[in-house]
C-alpha cells in the first residue's frame, strides 16, 4: 500500500450532487455549523447617520432582509451577531461603539456601512469625526456608498455570509471564539484634549504606507 | 407689529441707560437686528417677552458669531502746494488700526401668540479672551439651553446665569473651540485621494513629493 492510498480522497461537489438526488445527504459538522451561524446573523439595533435609514429601508418590507435571516435587529449587544456601523462616528461617539462591540459576545462580526463609517467619508479632514470605524474595531466587510442603498446592505451581508461559510472551524484561520490566543476584547478609547488616546488600536489598524505617485 | 425703531425708542424710554442701536442688514431679507448692551440685557429680553404688543414669547435660534481683530487701513488724501509755484502736489498717507475683535450671540424671537417676528437681538463681547461673559437668556426663553451651551462649546462665550453650562457637542475634557476663525485644527492629515486646497497644502506637507529627477516635460501639464 502507498501513502496516497491512505489518505482519503475528499468528495468532489459533483459526487455530492449526484448524492443529494438519490436522497443522500453528505455534510460536515463545519458544513451544517456555518450554515447555520450564517442564515441566523442578528443585528444590534443601531443607527449612528443617514446610512441607518437605509438599514431601516432594508429590514422593512420592501427589501426585507428577513430573507436572509438577519430580521431579528437586537436591542442589547448581549443578543447580537453583527455590528453594523451605518453612518458617521464621530470621536464622541467612537469610544461608545467599540464598548458596544465589547459587549457583543462572540462569534461577532462587523460591517461598516457607508463612506463614513469606511473613511470618515466627506468628513474624514474634520477635527471632530473619526476616520474609519477600523482603527478600532475589526470590519469584515467595507459597503462604499454614501449611503449605500439597501440592495447593497443586502450584498455586503450575502459576502458576510460567504465569508462565515468559508471558515474553517480548527487552524489559525479559526473565527476569534475558537481561539484561545484571542482575548476579544478591545481597549476602549479614552476622550483627549483634541483627540482620542490612543488614537488608533495599532493591534487592530496600521497606517498604511502612502507611496506618492512621481506626477501628483 | 411694530418697527426695530419704534421697538428701540419704547425700550429707551422704559430704559433710559440701556446701550440699544440698530445694525441694519443690507441685504435683500432685510433682518435688522438690535444690538444690546449686556448690563440691562435680561430686563430688555424679559420686557420684549411680557409686553403685550411684542409678546416674543419664542426664542427659536441662538448662534455665535466670531468676528476676529481686523486691520483696517485709512487712506486720506491731503494737497500740498507746490512752493514753486507748479501744481499742488497730492500726497496719500495710509494708516492702519486694528479694530479689535469680539464674540458675538443672535437671537431670533418670534411670538406664537401674535404669530409675528422674528425680531432679532445681539449682543458683544468686551474681546475674544478675557471678556468673554453675557448675560443667559435661558431664564427667559427656557430653548436657549442646551443653544447656549453649544455657543459656550464652539465660540467660548461664558453665560452667566445658566443653569447648566457644560459643553455639548464636543466632549468634556476638549480643548479649544472649534467654530472660532482662528482655531487650528489638530495636524491628524491622512491620505486622500483628490486633495485640493487647504487639504492640499496639508497633504504636501505629510507626504512630500520624492525628489524626482528632472525628466524632461516634467512641468508640461
């Protein structure tokens, strides 16, 4: 016997389609686990700017997010899976938000919604607005817009679902609860003299590195 | 309802050493305002309120207005006759003064009960740094609150006689106020995609361009 022909050889998706019409069911524990964490992602009820009112758009009839079993919108942090942060964070307000996140128990995800919560947006050179959610927190999906309409609500929570799809249950790439070097707790910042301290989280946000094009 | 003038004369005569003048608004909207003096200030506000032909019973506006220290410069003109007999000669002597700066509060008044206004009053700061202190007007109109406080959080003018004058907007331990012309902004820049302006000087500073070799047609636009 050689080594190959001890190591089993994964199904292919066809081998497992033409299962599934003859009435055989094949999953993985790690299959039927984000399956199920993805099509039941509850929101915080939180609206911070404009880009809420989208977000209200889309759990509405209309567009109805409950299609994708998100509809349950939370009022305590406690019960929530999903921090959308829709809409401008100014630096009064960013100190509030990451101890909500806090208080999110895991397994936890965060969507920034909108150019604001991405950048600080059309706000991002004022003295009084931070400049992207990012710096504090961990964002797993970016929706551009200003604000984005709920059709793009909608897909920024389809690629949050793929994303949790794609997670591997053991390994480094394990989600942050099946960790155990991950503490999942962020420092909240603390109010300065002009402006937040620290004002960043250098664990979370690294400044990047601007190269300046030769002809600006 | 009445004039800013008719309104002005009724008040000097109720208060004879009450500091009144009118600033007239030259543009189209035509909104004079009345400035006041800030000693009588609260009896002025509390007689526009109870007077039965005014009955400003609503302040729906308070704002702040920084007008900073402004040069001014003065041209006069005198002739000098020539001695010799020519033309007299014109000679142009330019002064300048600076015109000292001060904080300034408005209030729009309206009345709900004659469904007239607004009428428009303002009132001074001695300067920008250590006179900074009017009289509240939030026992008056009860609406001048939390817009006071935010006068007092963006421009620093100190009422006397809030109730509860703490910063609004801005956080406690803020430093500065911000909506003053001379503030300067903490230097946080980041990059920008399209920067112009201000935010261009800003960003030519944090990310000086490389020293590019001169190619040719390199200043070519």
């Amino acid at each position: 016997m050689t080594d190959s022909a001890n190591t089993p050889t994964p199904l292919s998706d066809a081998d497992r389609d033409e299962l599934r019409r003859q009435g055989i069911l094949l999953t993985s524990l790690e299959e039927l686990y984000n399956w199920g964490r993805s099509h039941s992602v509850w929101p915080l009820q939180f609206g911070l700017a404009c880009c809420a009112i989208e977000m209200i758009a889309a759990s509405m009839a209309r567009f109805d997010i409950a299609r994708f079993g998100s509809e349950v919108f939370r009022p305590s942090p406690r019960q929530a899976d999903l921090l959308i942060v829709s809409g401008t964070v100014t630096k009064k307000m960013a100190p509030q938000v990451v101890r909500l996140w806090n208080q999110m128990p895991e397994p936890k995800y965060c969507i920034a919604m909108g150019a604001c919560a991405i950048s600080g947006g059309p706000f991002k050179q004022g003295y009084n607005v931070l400049k992207g959610i990012d710096r504090y927190i961990p964002v797993d999906v970016y929706i551009p817009g200003c604000p984005p309409r709920p059709e793009a609500l909608l897909n920024g929570l389809m690629t949050l679902q793929e994303k949790i799809r794609g997670q591997k249950l053991t390994g480094p790439n394990a989600p942050r609860h099946l960790r155990a070097d991950d503490a999942c707790e962020y420092p909240v910042p603390e109010f300065g003299e002009t402006d937040l301290v620290p004002p960043t989280n250098p664990e979370v946000w690294q400044p990047p590195t601007i190269v300046r094009p030769d002809k600006p | 309802m009445e004039s800013l003038e008719q309104i002005r004369d009724r008040l000097l005569s109720r208060y004879p050493g009450a500091e009144l003048s009118i600033l007239n608004n030259p543009s189209p909207s035509a909104q004079h305002s009345l400035v006041v003096g800030g000693s009588a200030a609260r009896e002025i506000a509390a007689f526009l309120r109870d007077d039965p032909a005014l009955q400003l019973d609503f302040c729906s506006n308070v704002t702040g207005v920084d007008w900073p220290d402004k040069e001014i410069v003065e041209t006069t003109r005198t002739t000098i006759p020539d001695p010799a007999g020519g033309p007299p000669k014109l000679v142009e002597q330019k002064t300048k003064r600076i015109q000292p700066g001060y904080l300034e509060v408005v209030y729009h008044l309206y009345s709900m009960a004659l469904k007239q206004g607004p009428v428009i009053i303002r009132m001074r700061t001695g300067n920008r740094t250590d006179q900074v202190t009017l009289p509240s007007l939030t026992p008056v109109w009860r609406s001048g609150e939390f817009q006071e406080r935010e006068v007092f959080d963006l421009f620093g003018v100190v009422f006397d006689g809030h109730p509860d004058l703490r910063r609004i907007l801005m956080w406690d331990e803020f430093k500065g106020h911000p909506m003053r012309k001379d503030y300067v902004e903490p230097d946080d820049y980041e990059w920008e995609p399209t920067p112009h302006d201000e935010v261009l000087a800003k960003a030519k500073a944090h990310y000086p361009a490389p020293a590019a070799p001169a190619a040719p047609g390199a200043n070519a636009k």
